[in-house]
C-alpha cells in the first residue's frame, strides 16, 4: 500500500471516527440501533486501519533483517529470503489492499444505505461544526455580478462558510466547488481521490446531492472563489488570536 492509499484510508477513518463521536454525543433524534450501527462503524474502521499498520510494520522490520544479511557469507539464503519476501509483500499487499478497499467500501454503503435518517441529523452537527471553523463569513463580489446562490448566498457574492475541508478535516488552500450543492472541497484532495478510487459523491456528511464528480474538470475553480477562500482563513486566524 503506498503513502496515497493509506493516507485516504486515514482520512476516511478519520472521519468516520470524528463523525460517529459527534453523533454519539448528540442523542436528541438518534435511536438505539442508529447509535450502536456508529459503534460498529468505528470499531470496524479502527480495526482496519490497525491491520494495515500492523502489516506495513511486519515487513518493514523483516525487510531492513534481509537487507542486514552479509551476502558473501550466506548469499544462497539471503537471496532466498529476499525472493520470499518480494513475492509475500506482493500477495499481502494486494490482499490488504483488496480488504480494506472492501471495507470501506462496505462501510460507506452501509451508512448511506442503512442511515440516510441517521445523516440527517449529523447533518446538523456537521454544519454546525463548519460553521464554527467560520466564525463569519467571508464575502467577494463578483467583477460580472453573477448569481453564486447557495440558499445563505446572496447575489453576486461567494460565502464561505467553512475553511475546513469536510474529508480531509485540513484548511483548504486551493478551493474548487461543486456546482451543484455549492460545496467546497481541497483541490488536491479531490484529485488523489480521483485517482486512486475514482468517481465520487460530495463527501458532505447529511448533502443531498448524489451526482457523482468523475473529473476535476466539473468543478468550479475561480480566483474569486480563491479570493474569498483566502479572506476567510485571514479573518478566522484573526478571531483566533
């Protein structure tokens, strides 16, 4: 597995496990079964995560073992260790690969099929967080006065309501949005996504919009919305201080 896959995979824990606490904690609206589908959710994310680092740990340390091996001495056996290892590494990798891929795949279908009512109401508490990384918003007019309307959007503006990228939990620096539900993403996020695990649906925990982004290219990418992007970072780092 290279650094691109387990840092989605982290990512995408990640995730999972800041969404489920939130939802945990907020009970108003959540049934037993909704709570106890979260628990499960994270404690199958946690488990994956620890196979996979537990499996790169493994070989690592068996790797730098073979290539400590004086080949002059035991060249037979080293190279025969060395074989083992390059065709094992392969198999597991590739075995690893295909069941946390699997997994998280199982993960996220489970909890969009499953809990639509449940993100519904985390919804909620995903907005709300995001509003908090705002604490007001960031307002640019447009130079050809064009409607930007995202229901809290008034004409000619961009408003961003958060700094945060919603999957990678980072502050965004190169903003591209979805023209349909108007959210905004890491530019660079999106275009790992793309290509280790291909098209997508807006990450936004509770959005409506089920339109797959299959391409960088469908979406919005502006120096205003940079602009506007960048004077929010500037004014919540000065409520900050």
């Amino acid at each position: 597995m290279d650094e691109d896959d387990k840092e989605i995979m982290d990512m995408v824990v990640q995730n999972v496990l800041q969404v489920g606490r939130h939802g945990i904690q907020r009970d108003e609206g959540i049934t037993e079964l909704q709570t106890q589908k979260l628990r499960d959710l994270m404690k199958e994310a946690t488990k994956v995560r620890n196979l996979v680092t537990a499996m790169n740990s493994s070989f690592d340390v068996l790797k730098k073992y073979v290539e400590s091996v004086d080949l002059d001495q035991e060249e037979t056996k080293a190279v025969t260790i060395q074989q083992f290892v390059t065709e094992e590494d392969k198999k597991l990798r590739k075995l690893f690969k295909e069941k946390v891929d699997k997994q998280l795949s199982t993960t996220n279908q489970t909890a969009r099929d499953e809990s639509e009512e449940l993100e519904r109401v985390l919804s909620n508490v995903d907005y709300a967080r995001a509003a908090g990384n705002s604490r007001s918003s960031a307002v640019v007019t447009l130079e050809d006065g064009s409607s930007e309307s995202t229901g809290a959007v008034k004409k000619g503006k961009i408003v961003i309501t958060s700094t945060v990228d919603a999957f990678s939990r980072k502050t965004i620096t190169e903003p591209v949005r979805n023209p349909r539900c108007k959210h905004i993403y890491e530019e660079k996020i999106v275009r790992m996504y793309l290509r280790k695990k291909g098209p997508f649906k807006c990450y936004f925990a509770g959005c409506q919009n089920r339109s797959l982004i299959s391409d960088l290219s469908e979406l919005e990418k502006s120096e205003e919305l940079s602009a506007a992007m960048r004077a929010a970072i500037a004014e919540k780092e000065a409520d900050d201080e």
